[in-house]
C-alpha cells in the first residue's frame, strides 16, 4: 500500500487570519486523503492554553478591518478554528502536536495544553516526524 502523502503546517503566528489559514488549509489537506500535522509553536500555544483560540483578533495593520471581516464571516457561517480541527479529524488523518519549548517559553500549563492537542514534543522528534512531508508551510 502506498503511504498517504504528508502535509505539514508550523504554525507559529496567534492572529485569527493566520489560524484561519492553518485550520482551512489541514481540513483540506486531510479531506484530500493527506496525512496532516499541525506544529503548534508560541503563540499559538499561548492562545490554545488560554482558551482563545477562536478570538477573531487581526494584526494591528488590519486592525480597522476587523469589524467588517467578523461581520463577514458570521454571516458566512464561518466554522471556529476549533471547530475545524475537529472536522479535520473526523474526515481524515488530523493531528495537532505542541512543541515543547513552545510550553516553557509562552509561560503556559502544559497539562492544559497537552489536554487540548494530540501530543507534546521536543523539536527533535517534531522534525523527525515532519521530515520527508510532500508539503511544508510555516504560516
């Protein structure tokens, strides 16, 4: 049997722009039959460990948009961040792993996030896992 090409997504940026991009691109990816991980790293960890992960907050430089973009994706229907990794799981091969040192340098509880995520690892095993993915995006 040939294996399921993989598809790997860093995400380190917290901004619901950038998560939304994240959460469409792996649901898609796993709908495609790929093998998907997502790499939580700082930011995107602190916002999880919070429980904001499905603020609509942008970058300042879009901050006047913001607004109208809620607005937008409300009406829209727009599924959460969270409620996207869900389907991406129910529809295919979806895992979300936190890196470790992400933990320690955010100043967040592990136990919350390890509650939240697949699994924890250091950076080592994170790239022995992710190397050789058809496709690598650090977004």
């Amino acid at each position: 049997m040939t294996p399921k090409p993989r598809f790997v997504i860093f995400a380190h940026n917290g901004t619901y722009d950038k998560l939304h991009q994240v959460a469409t691109l792996g649901l898609t990816a796993a709908a495609m039959g790929k093998e998907v991980t997502v790499v939580l790293m700082f930011w995107t960890i602190k916002k999880l460990a919070e429980g904001r992960i499905d603020e609509m907050d942008f970058p300042s430089d879009h901050v006047g948009s913001g607004d109208e973009i809620r607005a937008l994706l409300r009406a829209k229907q727009v599924p959460s961040i969270s409620e996207m990794f869900k389907d991406s799981k129910l529809v295919g091969d979806f895992q979300l792993v936190a890196c470790s040192a992400g933990l320690e340098y955010m100043g967040v509880n592990g136990d919350t996030v390890t509650r939240l995520v697949d699994s924890v690892m250091g950076l080592p095993a994170i790239l022995t896992v992710t190397a050789g993915a058809e496709t690598t995006l650090f977004i």
